[in-house]
C-alpha cells in the first residue's frame, strides 16, 4: 500500500483553506477587507458584508448604534454599538470561529447571538475574564478564563446539542450539552434584545453549518493562527 499523504500537512498556513468555500460557511467577515466594508468619513460601519456574497450581511442603520473601523478591526462600545443580519435558514451544527479581544469586562455582556434569547450565545460571566456559550435556554458551558483582557484571541465555538465544544485560543476544549437551538441569524455585540452590549474589537468571523472533520477545523485555525500572529496547532 502506498503512503497515505495529510493534505493538510502541505497547506501553505497563509491561505485560506479551500473548505471555507466548500458550501458550508454560512458568512465570512474580514475586518481588514475594506471591499466589504461600507462607512463614512468617521468609520462608523453601517454594513460588514460576507465575503462569499450569501447576502447574510452584517447591517447597522442607526449612527449612534454604528460600531467604529480602524485598522485594527471593528470596536464595538459596550453602550449600544451592535450590528445585524436577516434572519436565515441556519440551525445546528453551527461552527462558530472568531478572532476577537474583550476590551473590558461586564458580567452578562454578550458578545453575539441569535434570533431569540441565548440562541447560540458567548457572554461574560461571573468574574473577569471568564466567558460561557449556550445553545438555548437555561442551558450553558463551564467557563472559560484564558481569554485576557485587551488580548486577541481566536475563539471557536461548535453548538452542536451534546456535541457541542467551546475552545478559547488553544487551550483545553470544553465540552457539553447547551442546547439545540439554531441562530436563525447573527447579531454581533449584544444579545438578541439588544441589550448588554459588549466591549469588544473583531477582526474576523466565519461561520459554519457543519461540524468540521479535525482536518478541516485545524485548517480554519491554523489561516487565522497565522493571518493574526497565533501559535499553529
């Protein structure tokens, strides 16, 4: 039998893998990507578009609501900055993986969420810099502490009902029953009733509807890894 060759072990880390276009990422967001970056003269961003043209576009009207560009991501405020999508056929499995940094800390803040209440959530809690995800409900993670605070980190988040995992950079994989609740769409710096916001800055998202085989997650990590200065697994 010949040798059996890891496509993966080749990859050049500084390109995106194939499998983000592989018709399972629902939205991909690339702060520093200004073609799908539409703001005025103040950088405040009305619309953060995906990048593969779904149209599950990330939209903000209202100025005041409007987080701020810079060349180091999108800043969300804590107060009332958030943006969102349409709502959209997406249910479980969903693969979140974000590159983000809590700039400060608030118990209960949500840094994204779904069409209701905690559906597929990540918020502050208890004390800083702890974060727990849910799926639905009453239903949520253990914590996790290694996300410091006015450091960016690459978070990964499977909701997937008793499959579902939380990972903060890589550290040790958290893993659990939070529910079964789809998102139906993506609200980003707070929750669903858009209140407590989140003081965070964001570089980039993807979002999938598939529980990625081991290869093709360490992929999507190892791109955004190298893109943003991270130790490859």
């Amino acid at each position: 039998m010949g040798m059996i060759i890891n496509p993966y072990r080749f990859a050049n880390p500084n390109t995106p893998p194939a499998c983000i276009s592989d018709g399972n990422t629902v939205a991909w967001y690339i702060a520093d990507d200004l073609t799908t970056i539409t703001k005025d003269g103040s950088n405040l961003v009305a619309q953060w578009n995906d990048k593969l043209g779904s149209g599950h576009n990330l939209l903000q009207s209202t100025d005041t609501n409007k987080p701020t560009w810079s060349a180091d991501g999108i800043t969300f405020n804590g107060s009332d900055n958030y943006m969102s999508t349409d709502s959209f056929a997406y249910d479980q499995p969903s693969f979140y993986y974000v590159v983000l940094k809590q700039i400060t800390w608030t118990s209960n803040r949500s840094f994204w969420d779904g069409t209701y209440e905690s559906f597929c959530t990540i918020k502050q809690n208890d004390t800083t810099p702890k974060l727990r995800v849910s799926g639905g409900g009453a239903l949520w993670s253990n914590e996790d502490g290694n996300l410091s605070l006015d450091t960016f980190g690459i978070i990964r988040v499977l909701y997937y009902g008793a499959s579902s995992k939380f990972i903060v950079n890589n550290n040790t994989q958290i893993n659990g029953n939070w529910g079964t609740n789809g998102p139906h769409k993506f609200t980003l710096g707070c929750n669903k009733s858009k209140n407590y916001f989140s003081n965070i800055q964001v570089k980039e998202i993807i979002l999938r509807k598939i529980s990625d085989s081991a290869g093709d997650e360490t992929a999507i990590y190892n791109y955004l890894a190298t893109k943003y200065g991270f130790a490859t697994i």
